[in-house]
C-alpha cells in the first residue's frame, strides 16, 4: 500500500509511506480507502481491506486502519478487525461510513461478501463508530443480504446525508441479489441517527434485468445538482442497454423525504463488453461550478486498444429555473410572477420586479407604476448556489377614443353625436 503526502505543488513522485502485509496470498489493498478522521485528532486516517488474510480461519479477511497524525501515518495498524468465519471475505469492499450516529467522529463500514448467517454465501455489513480514542473493538451495527449467494457487501461505501437530518447515511451493493431476476443485483441505503444507522433499508433499487450485477459498485456522487442534498452512484457492470454487456452507471437524488425511486440520470457504455460501471466515484468539482462531478469507470472499453479501458467523468450541473408571468397586464391591475426548479429543491426566491420593488417566494403579485415593459429578476439560492433567471413584464394602458355616431339623409350627414 503506497500513499503520496500532498503539497502545495502536489504530490511527489516517490510515495511517502508503504506498508505490506506480509501474509502471503492475503490480498492486502484489495480495497483502500480514506477512513475519514476516526479518533477526532484531526487528521485523516486510512482502511486496508485483506478479504482472503488468514488470521484463524481459512480467508475470513481482515482490516486495518491506520491513524494519521503531524509526522504522518502510523507505520502499524492501530486498529484491525476480523471476521472470524471461514471464507467470508472481510475487507473486500471497506470504506469510511461518515459519522453516522453524528457525534464528531468520523465511522467506518466494511462489507463481507460470503459471510453466511442464516443463509450461505448471502453477505453481511459491518458498521464501527469512531470515538476519541479510535474504533470501537466490535461492531456497532450490523445488517445481512436475508438471500443466500446474493453477496450482500460486495460493494460499501458512504451515501453522504441524502435527506439532509445532520446524520450521515451508508449504501450497499449486493451485486448477485435477486428481486425478480436471476442475478439483477441490487442497492440498499441505510439511514443514519442519533443512535447510528436504521435496522432496515430505508431506499432500495434493483437491476430490473437478469445478470446485469446492478450493485457491482456504489457510493455517494456528492451534490451533483446543487440542491443541498446528498445523491448516490449505482454501477450495473453487464447491464444491456443496446450493447451486450455494456454497463450502466445511474444516479439517484437526495431529498428531504431521501433518494428518489428511479434514476434522475443514467450513464452507459455505448460499446459491447465495455465494463462500464464497474467503478463509480465522486470526482470532486473539477469545473469550479459548486456541483459535484462524477467518475465512471469502464475496464474493457476498447479506444485504440482492445480491453484498454476507459474513465469517462460527467458534469455535475446546477437545478433548473424556470420563471412565467400572466402579463400583458392593464395598468392598475397586479401580475402574478412564479418561479420552480427542477428537480425539486430546498430553496430561497429573491425577486428584484425591475421598478425598484423587491418581494421574496416562489409566486409574487405586484402592482406595476407606470404603463412600460419591466424585466423582473429572479434569484433562486440554497446553501450550495444561487441560480438567476428573467422574465420580461409588459404593462399596458387603455386608450378611449372619441365615438362619432352620424345619421345620413341621403348622401350627406346631418347631425353627430359624440
């Protein structure tokens, strides 16, 4: 396992700090991962995932995190966990969980794809809260795939806070699920509290197609719409959309009520056997715009070279504004002005009207001074962005003209009436 420190000219060419397991056959860094800050100490820390270490039994797996500190990581283990069956797998997916229970230390989640409890091979989650002295010595929370060979835990990672309640929530991936379909693979979020994560999923999605592995990768896709809310990544590596096996990445929205219950997008290979999905991750905000982009990768796509592979990174984009008004509208009567986005959001409207009246909510009615066309300015703004868009307000007044009755005897008038 290599780690390169940064700088302020970025990292160096040699690594700064390698550690090995010394096992043979064990895997070690089969899943890496930031730890987040677990001890509260204030600096970050680091997961090691050996899903086949033999510690007593035969590949039950083992983890270990590694505390950081002002010289850097330690060169031990401060803290390692086990399995304790045979052949479960510990640490094959390991990932920080956030803080989940919300109280100042960052948790750490582990998945276990063999594990079996009650049916074989069905997989189980291992959840372990950080305190002030590190990670708790058994797990505190636990939760099981309920279907034998479904591998429950083959991919874990952090949800972020999905519906915004202070508490940070986790996804799994049980790549081998079934829920109609032989294999569909599936996802399940579990919500975090004041007493750690829910006892059952509270969101799910599946394949919806035989094979297709949905699950095979998951995480958190940041705030890529800008809402204020936590959205999550699901990568189905064989899912078929018009390419055999070309493989699908799909995001879902967070909201106050948590994640939506169809993709609001879906990424895919384009090529046959591209692999595409196989992982998913949040790339940060690469372009400066406040929203979270993405990183998808496809371990087969053919370029230049067949099988050579290929990381494809997507945009994250603000919510949309939209803005109407019933004008035209008679001098002296009111204009109504509403504004939405899309998707849903938590925000705040701030309207300047464009005759030096403010007003603020998503619908506004003014009264309009003089007979002209306004240009009304509205701002919609939550805790990530403000967003801006403009409608044009035509205000008229009437004009009465003089009505001229005449009453002709012949060819010539011989009165008027006005």
């Amino acid at each position: 396992m290599y780690v390169y420190y940064g700088s302020p000219s970025g990292p160096k060419d040699t690594a700064d700090w390698v550690v090995e397991s010394n096992e043979f056959h064990s895997r070690f860094g089969n899943s890496v991962g930031t730890a987040g800050d677990v001890n509260g100490d204030g600096f970050d820390d680091v997961i090691i995932g050996t899903p086949v270490s033999d510690e007593v039994q035969d590949n039950e797996g083992r983890v270990f995190v590694y505390y950081g500190s002002e010289a850097g990581l330690s060169l031990t283990p401060d803290w390692t966990a086990e399995s304790d069956q045979w052949n479960a797998r510990f640490g094959l997916s390991a990932h920080s969980a956030g803080d989940v229970n919300g109280d100042g230390f960052d948790d750490v989640i582990v998945g276990a794809r063999n594990y079996s409890h009650g049916q074989e091979d069905e997989g189980m989650v291992f959840v372990y809260h950080g305190s002030a002295t590190g990670l708790s010595s058994s797990p505190d929370w636990t939760a099981e795939g309920d279907q034998a060979f479904s591998e429950f835990g083959w991919a874990v990672a952090s949800a972020g806070d999905v519906n915004r309640d202070g508490y940070d929530d986790v996804i799994v991936g049980a790549r081998y699920y079934n829920l109609g379909e032989v294999e569909e693979g599936a996802a399940f979020v579990y919500h975090g509290s004041a007493s750690g994560l829910s006892t059952v999923a509270e969101w799910t999605a599946e394949g919806d197609q035989a094979r297709a592995w949905f699950g095979y990768s998951v995480g958190t896709a940041g705030d890529v719409n800008c809402d204020g809310y936590a959205d999550v990544v699901v990568g189905a590596r064989y899912y078929d959309d018009a390419w055999l096996d070309e493989g699908a990445a799909f995001v879902y929205y967070g909201s106050e009520l948590g994640l939506s219950g169809t993709p609001e997008w879906t990424g895919v290979g384009g090529q046959a056997g591209a692999d595409f999905g196989v992982s998913t991750g949040l790339a940060g905000d690469v372009d400066g715009n406040s929203c979270s982009d993405l990183a998808v990768g496809a371990a087969l796509y053919d370029a230049e070279i067949i099988d050579a592979g290929a990381v494809f990174l997507y945009y994250g984009h603000p919510f949309t504004l939209t803005v109407i008004n019933d004008s035209p509208t008679m001098l002296g009567s009111t204009t109504t002005m509403t504004a939405t986005v899309s998707p849903g959001s938590v925000v705040t409207y701030t309207w300047s009207l464009g005759d030096g009246a403010f007003a603020g909510g998503a619908m506004v009615t003014h009264t309009y001074p003089a007979a002209r066309v306004y240009t009304a300015v509205v701002t919609a703004s939550n805790s990530v962005v403000d967003v801006a868009a403009t409608t044009r307000v035509s205000i008229f007044q009437h004009i009465y003209l003089p009505l001229l009755l005449r009453s002709y005897d012949g060819d010539e008038p011989v009165g008027s009436l006005q």
